[in-house]
C-alpha cells in the first residue's frame, strides 16, 4: 500500500483529477487512487475525504492536502523533478501553470472536459478563441525556449500535468492549433498515464447530468466512444 491516496472524480469529466494522478503517474510516484464518481449530490461523500468537498483531495497519512495546485507543491516539497531543476524554467513553469489554473474560464465553460464525446462547436465564442490562442502562444513560447519535447525542457513536470486535461479538450472538440502546438498535444496525449486515464474513461459506466447537459450546450454530438 502506497503513502498516498489520491481520491478522484470520474475520468471522463474530472479535469481538476486528471493534474496531479498525472503528474504521480509520470514521474513514478506511488499512490493508491480512491474514485468517486459524480451523482446529484456530492457533498457529503466528497466532504468525507476533503475539506471543501471536492476532488482532487491527497491524503499522506493523516495530512490532507486538497486543491490540485496544493498537491503539486505538496509533492514537489517530497520528490524531485516535480518542477524542473533550472531556476528559469521552473519560475516559467510555475507561472505557467497558475495561469492556468486560475485562468481560461472561456474554454472550461464552452468546452468541459468528455473523454469519450467527439464535438463541434456551433459557434465558438471570441472569448473562447482568445483562451485558446493564449494557450498556443504559451505552448509554442515554452517549447521554442526550454527546447521541448515538453513545455519546461526534455522532461514532463508540474506544468505539463496542468495542461494535460486541454489536449484532451482538443481532441474532443478538434480545437485548431499551430503546428508546434497541436504535436506537443498529441505528445501529451501519447504518454503512458493519458492513454492509461482514457480507456478508463471510455469504460466508465456513470453518467452525470448536469455534466452531460454542459458538454452538449454549445456543441453537436459527432461520436460518443464510451462504452
């Protein structure tokens, strides 16, 4: 049994779970994962693990470390390569993935997170494009300066794990990106854990309402996968 429990939402949908059991998944870090699927009332269950009744939530014993952005300096404070080693890259990095975890409202709300589901937008709002462009520019800044493959230099951390659940929103919603930027998603896409995290998304037999109702707002349904 691992030191760590990471407890999550379904992998379908859950973007904010995906962060960290990637980032444990890529650089080797044991854990022993705990899913709770989503139903029409989450709280109690969820506060049952978490403080603020939400997912993801880390237990190391009796610590407690919840919010994905907590876990990961959690984790970086325990484990090397979390961040990278270059004080540049890793100033980068971390700004990096604070933008995007307090930034990009447009695309989570116009695009939530479905595995399974192939889209097409109706009509992309700007605000939307405006995030998506930023996160190009970002992508193709991080790539060109630190020399890939991954944003930060040749090897994945905190940051790639942050962006993680927008390669599979680009697949889902078959989101235009340069050339430098759509290959780095494919890249993401192709590590061991994303693959590992989307065919347990594919098999997951729940499905919540409110999450399916968002998902197919803006969008026209052109393949559902799911088994």
């Amino acid at each position: 049994m691992s030191a760590y429990t990471l407890y999550i939402g379904n992998k379908n949908y859950s973007s904010w779970s995906l962060r960290p059991w990637l980032l444990l998944r890529e650089r080797g870090i044991g854990f022993d994962e705990v899913l709770l699927p989503f139903e029409a009332d989450n709280h109690g269950r969820f506060k049952a693990v978490a403080p603020n009744a939400r997912v993801p939530c880390l237990h190391d014993g009796d610590i407690v470390v919840w919010d994905s952005l907590a876990i990961i300096e959690y984790l970086a404070e325990r484990h090397p390569g979390v961040w990278p080693a270059d004080a540049g890259a890793r100033a980068w990095a971390r700004s990096a993935a604070a933008e995007m975890h307090s930034g990009f409202a447009a695309l989570r709300n116009v695009c939530p997170m479905n595995c399974g589901l192939r889209l097409r937008l109706h009509t992309p709002p700007a605000a939307m494009l405006s995030d998506l462009t930023r996160i190009d520019e970002l992508w193709c800044d991080g790539l060109q300066r630190f020399g890939g493959p991954f944003l930060a230099g040749a090897a994945f951390s905190a940051v790639d794990a942050f962006y993680a659940p927008v390669a599979f929103r680009v697949q889902t919603y078959g989101l235009p990106l340069s050339a430098p930027a759509q290959d780095y998603a494919t890249r993401l896409l192709a590590l061991p854990g994303m693959r590992d995290w989307y065919q347990a998304a594919l098999r997951e037999p729940w499905r919540e309402a409110e999450h399916e109702r968002e998902t197919l707002q803006q969008a026209e349904l052109l393949a559902d996968l799911r088994l």
